[in-house]
C-alpha cells in the first residue's frame, strides 16, 4: 500500500470515529478501542495515533497509542514520559 493511499485509510479510519462518536468522548474511547485491538501492525498503531492528534483527537490519540505502546513501537521509557507529562510531572 503507498503511502498516500495508507494515509487516506488512516484519515477515513479516525474521521469516522469521531463522525459516529457523535461528539461523546465515550464513544470515540470505545470506538477507537474497538479499532485497536484489532491492529496487529506496530506502525498502523503509531500512524493513526499521530494522524488523531494532528486531527485534535486527543482521546482517540491515547487510545492508538497506547496499542503502538504494546504492539512494540513506543518505548517504555517513551510511554512513561508521555503519561508523566499528560500528569503534569
């Protein structure tokens, strides 16, 4: 797959969590999550986190970075400096 083409994917992929979350936070948790356990690629993981939160889609971002987290594509030490910032440590 190019990478526009995997672009595009990724674009439809986070825009249609947050057009069927309807605005609710829960839905767009629970949506992206739903999305991310089925990601068994490392870098489709990283590559829809850092699309969402390009978008501003913070909640959609922390769910498919936590999946990169555990597929292998985020360090631990990355992780723990992301979660210690968003925590204002």
């Amino acid at each position: 797959m190019t990478k526009n083409i995997k672009y595009q994917h990724n674009l439809k992929r986070i825009n249609d969590i947050a057009f069927k979350s309807e605005g609710s936070i829960e839905k767009q948790i629970k949506l992206a999550s739903i999305q991310a356990k089925r990601i068994t690629d490392e870098d489709k993981a990283i590559e829809r986190a850092l699309l969402a939160k390009q978008l501003g889609y913070t909640d959609i971002f922390e769910v498919f970075f936590q999946r990169a987290f555990e597929l292998g594509k985020v360090s631990l030490k990355d992780y723990r400096e992301y979660k210690l910032t968003k925590l204002g440590i």
